[in-house]
C-alpha cells in the first residue's frame, strides 16, 4: 500500500543545519534549495515545501495592534513615568497594595489571553507586570527602613535622576523578569529588561563615582562598556532562539536587547572626543563596520546608527578640515550618489551578498538565517 507523503514546511536554516550536521554536504544543501525554492515559484511545491525562515519576525502592524499597544504603553506610563508625588502620598504600605494587586490582576489577564491565544496583549500585560516590580521592591525597602539615606527618597525620581540607590529596584526588576519571561514566553516583555540594563549603566557609574565626584567621561566609556555587553547578550539570545526547536522559544527576544545595546555602545562611541584624525577616521571606520555588520545579521538598528556616525565624519570634513574647498561639496555629491547606486546594486543582489558574507562567520552564526528586522 503506497504511503501518502505529509507535507512539511522546510527553511533554509534547517536545510543548512542538515549540512552542519554532516547529514549532506554544503553544496548539496545549497542545490536542495535552489531546486526547491524554483519549484515553488513555479507553483510545484514539493512534499517538503520551500518557505521563508522560521525565525518569528513578531506581529504584524496593523490597526489592532496600534492599539494594543497604544493601550499598554499609556498604562506602563501610569506605573512607571507618570507615578506623581499625589500618588505617593497614600504612603509605602498603601502603594506597595495597590502595586501588588495591579501586578497580579496583570499577570492573570495575561494567562487568560495567552489560553486565548492573544499573544500582543499577553505580553503587553506581562510587560506591565515587571514595570510594577520595581515600585514594589522601593515600596518594602521603604517599609522595613533598608532604604539608603540621600538621594531623592520618592520613586518618582526613578526614572528621572540617576542615583547608585536605585541598583537593588534594577537587580530585583532583571530577576523579576528573567523568571516571567521564563514563564510566559513573550518577546515585549524584554523591552523593560533592556531599560533596565540602560538605567544600571548609569547608576553602576553613578556608584564608582561616590568619592571623586561625576565624571562624565568615565559614564560614556561605562555605557559603552554596558553597550557592548549587551550587544553580546542579544547574540547569544539570537543563536539560542533561532537555533531553538521549540517554536516559542523561536520567536524574536533579541531585538530590544539588540535596540539598547546598540544605542548605549554607539552614544558611548560618538561622545568620545578624538584630538587627532586618525581617531576621527577610525570613528568613520568602526560606523561602517557597523552599517554592514548590521547588514549581514539583518539588524537594521546597528545600520541605522553607523549610517549616522558616517554622516556625522563627512559633515566634520565639510565644515572643517575642507572648508575652503570648492572640489569638496562636488566630491561629496559623487560619493553620496555613488551611496546610492550601492544600495540599487545590494537590493538586487541582498540574497546572494548575505549568503556569501555569512561564509565568513563562524559556523555557528551561519544557520541564522531570518527575517530582516
């Protein structure tokens, strides 16, 4: 009795896996898919069908989803920005209830809507509910006299004055978090962690400072610091999920921790003062890496914010070390052009370029074929 072939959704991270699993060569691999991907333009799609990566790229912008999120950022604003002295006032014990009741009628709407399937709003209440950790932390220090005397003593300076105080709110809000998103399994929920590694740059350089003083050079070079540690940990977030055979676990946790990172590297960077040309030139140097590393791992941010630090090289050039030129604004005018037709010529060729450039990564970075963020 001939067997019924069940068709299957294929990537071509899986096929590449296959290759480096030793189950079939590179080239094979490379030949499986270019047969498959042909068949299925052509309306022939076989048992195992050619599909996009199946790394989840998130939800779709849509109108719901506008306010989704519209919703959940105005109620984080409540708990977090918006907290005012008025509010405060009902004293710690009455807010550390309020705090409690908000974050557990959170997370039980957020299990109601992920039975649901609803996975937006889940994480968005999720998210709320680790926005409350910290008030709640600030709220039972307050009580129990473990608050450190100075420093402005209302959480509403939280999120507006950097103070070494609030490290305990920030250590207990990453625990908090890690065990719930442990939990529900939704990429929103990172955003407030990536905050969090934010706000603890500033504080861990707040607290270093204690006896010579703010310098504000040693907080850019801290952030930049921080910056690259979480860049790292966005990666190492990144080949876990894509790798990942579980299918929640494939979904895109990396990008706020991709976001932050990059901002707090790259502001580090563009704070720093070269006296010299050469470390003007290296700055233009490293802003290319970056637009073309963001390009082979499909992370627009670090493209996004190295295209600007070019930009940033190019205009200190025309400003002031060729401000009399008159060949200068023509030569910039070709070179913006020439830009231009670059990114004509890399659109038409993106697939190939990505595949040949992710030759040159190790061999665990080159499965992680995705969506472009």
């Amino acid at each position: 009795m001939p067997i019924t072939p069940t068709p299957i959704a294929l990537s071509r991270a899986d096929v590449q896996a296959a290759a480096t699993d030793g189950l079939i060569t590179e080239t094979q691999a490379h030949a499986l898919w270019e047969r498959w991907s042909a068949l299925s333009s052509a309306g022939s799609v076989p048992v195992a069908s050619a599909v996009p990566a199946t790394h989840d790229s998130g939800p779709a912008f849509g109108f719901t989803n506008v306010l989704y999120y519209f919703g959940g950022m105005v109620a984080i604003g409540a708990m977090s920005l918006f907290m005012t002295l008025g509010f405060e006032a009902m004293g710690a014990g009455g807010l550390l209830a309020i705090a409690l009741a908000y974050l557990l009628a959170c997370l039980k709407v957020a299990d109601t809507f992920q039975t649901r399937s609803l996975k937006v709003p889940a994480g968005i209440l999720a998210t709320l509910a680790v926005v409350l950790v910290p008030l709640v932390v600030w709220c039972a220090q307050s009580l129990m006299g473990w608050w450190p005397p100075g420093g402005d003593p209302s959480f509403s300076a939280y999120h507006s004055q950097i103070n070494w105080r609030w490290l305990t709110l920030e250590f207990a809000t990453l625990v908090a978090g890690a065990v719930m998103l442990w939990r529900y399994k939704l990429p929103f929920m990172v955003m407030p962690l990536a905050v969090t590694v934010w706000y603890m740059s500033m504080d861990a350089a707040n607290a270093l400072m204690q006896h010579e003083g703010f310098d504000w050079e040693f907080t850019r070079d801290v952030s930049l610091v921080f910056g690259l540690g979480t860049c790292t940990l966005a990666m190492w977030v990144d080949l876990r999920s894509r790798r990942s055979k579980d299918v929640h676990a494939r979904q895109d946790f990396a990008f706020w921790l991709y976001l932050f990172g990059a901002i707090m590297f790259w502001g580090g960077l563009s704070l720093r003062d070269s006296n010299n040309e050469w470390g003007k030139l290296g700055y233009c140097l490293i802003n290319g890496v970056l637009v073309f590393g963001g390009a082979v791992i499909n992370r627009r941010v670090f493209t996004v914010l190295g295209a600007f630090g070019v930009a940033g090289y190019l205009g200190y050039l025309a400003h002031r070390v060729f401000q009399d030129s008159l060949l200068f604004p023509f030569a910039l005018t070709l070179l913006g052009l020439g830009f231009v037709a670059m990114g004509v010529w890399w659109q038409r060729h993106e697939a190939d370029i990505h595949a040949r450039l992710r030759r040159y990564l190790p061999r665990v970075l080159q499965v992680t074929d995705g969506a472009v963020r």
